[in-house]
C-alpha cells in the first residue's frame, strides 16, 4: 500500500513531468497518455492524484508560478518606507520576474501560454497570486496620486505600469532588433529599465487630472501663446 510519501512523491513528478509536456503542446493539445507517458505512471494516476487533466494542469501552471516567483520576492516595506521607493521595488521585482536569465525554460513558456491563452488556471493565479499583488501596487499608487483620484484611474495607471514591464517580456527580441547594441547593452537591462518605468510612471502618477480623464487638456483649443 503507497504511503502519504509515496502519494505526494509521484505527484510532485507527475507535475514536473506535465510541465513541459503542457508548455509545447498547451492545455488542448497534450493527452493524459502523453502526461502519463512523460511521468512514467499509467494512465489511471492522473484521476487518482489529481482528478482530472484540468486539476492536473491548473496544479502545474501553479507551480511554474510559485518557481518562477521565488527567486524574486516582493520587498516587504515599513510605514516609513517612501511610496517612490515601494514603487521603484514592486517595477524591479516585477522586471527580475520577467527578464532575469532562468534555468526553468518550461516554467517561462508555460505561464507565457496561459496569459496569451487563459484557461481556468488562469482565474485561480488572478485570485490567489496577482490580485493581491496588483490591490499592492494600487496602495502604492494611491500614495503617489493626487488626492481625490478615482480608484478606476488607479486601476489604469496600475495596469499601465504591468503593462510597460510585459512589453519587454513579449517584444524583448522586437526591441532588441531595433535598438542599437551598445545602447541595448547600457539602457535594457532589469535595472535600467526598472529605472526608466518607475521614472516614467511617477511623472504620469503625479500630474494626473480629471481634466485629463474627461479628455479636456487634450481636446483643450490651442492660445494665442501657444502658436506664437
């Protein structure tokens, strides 16, 4: 009879060999003979350990989180701890997530997958993993603003700083090719650009408006000092 040792060993390899398994094929695409096969169990363990193939991916996508995330921490802050300080912290841990070198390539193509094409896996990390971290960012956010920003406005401007630090995790190699390479080498690295988003953001943070919400600075006719 397999004792609890045994239970959660097999499982534990039965993740680790899904994982790669569900990263070049996806979710549709890889059969449980094939996650089976890959484990070296037979076909009955997946419903055995995990109930069905979806537990067993939704499990493995959790764990290419949980390894990608360990080596990258988010800081803990004191209350003295300045909001552009905690900004500048959330961007670089953030970036080290996205572009720092990794030995876990399944892991990266894996959680790349699942955010270009969400399955329920998805839904489980948005509540038990990237809500908390963005309702963090937003905290940090409502600190830098001005008073009376509207927390929709908040979302915005949080989803703009994620989506800065997705761009060079989806068109690195884009970016890469139409940068110079001395320039590339100097300004791209997870510092750098950390640097320049947290710069980039707190400018956009702090000047923000209603009037630039309703549209009005934009749509605002020219002065007479302004065509001069």
């Amino acid at each position: 009879m397999a004792t609890q040792s045994d239970i959660e060993t097999t499982r534990e390899r039965m993740l680790l060999a899904a994982g790669p398994v569900f990263a070049e094929k996806g979710y549709h695409g890889a059969t449980v003979r094939d996650l089976c096969k890959a484990a070296g169990v037979n076909v009955a363990s997946v419903n055995y350990h995990f109930g069905d193939k979806l537990r067993l991916y939704i499990e493995t996508v959790k764990l290419a989180q949980r390894s990608r995330a360990k080596n990258a921490s988010y800081p803990v802050w004191s209350v003295e701890t300045p909001p552009e300080e905690k900004l500048r912290g959330f961007i670089g841990t953030l970036m080290a997530r996205m572009l720092a070198p990794s030995d876990q390539p399944w892991q990266s193509r894996l959680m790349m997958r699942e955010i270009l094409q969400p399955t329920e896996a998805c839904r489980e990390l948005v509540a038990e993993q990237f809500r908390p971290q963005f309702e963090a960012l937003l905290a940090i956010l409502r600190e830098l603003a001005p008073a009376g920003t509207p927390l929709r406005a908040l979302r915005q401007m949080g989803f703009s700083v994620v989506g800065q630090c997705l761009h060079y995790r989806f068109a690195g190699e884009v970016v890469s090719l139409l940068t110079p390479p001395r320039e590339y080498q100097k300004y791209y690295g997870v510092d750098a650009l950390a640097d320049q988003i947290t710069q980039f953001s707190l400018r956009a943070v702090r000047t923000w408006s209603a009037a630039d919400e309703n549209g009005q600075a934009c749509d605002a006719a020219p002065s007479s000092e302004t065509l001069a």
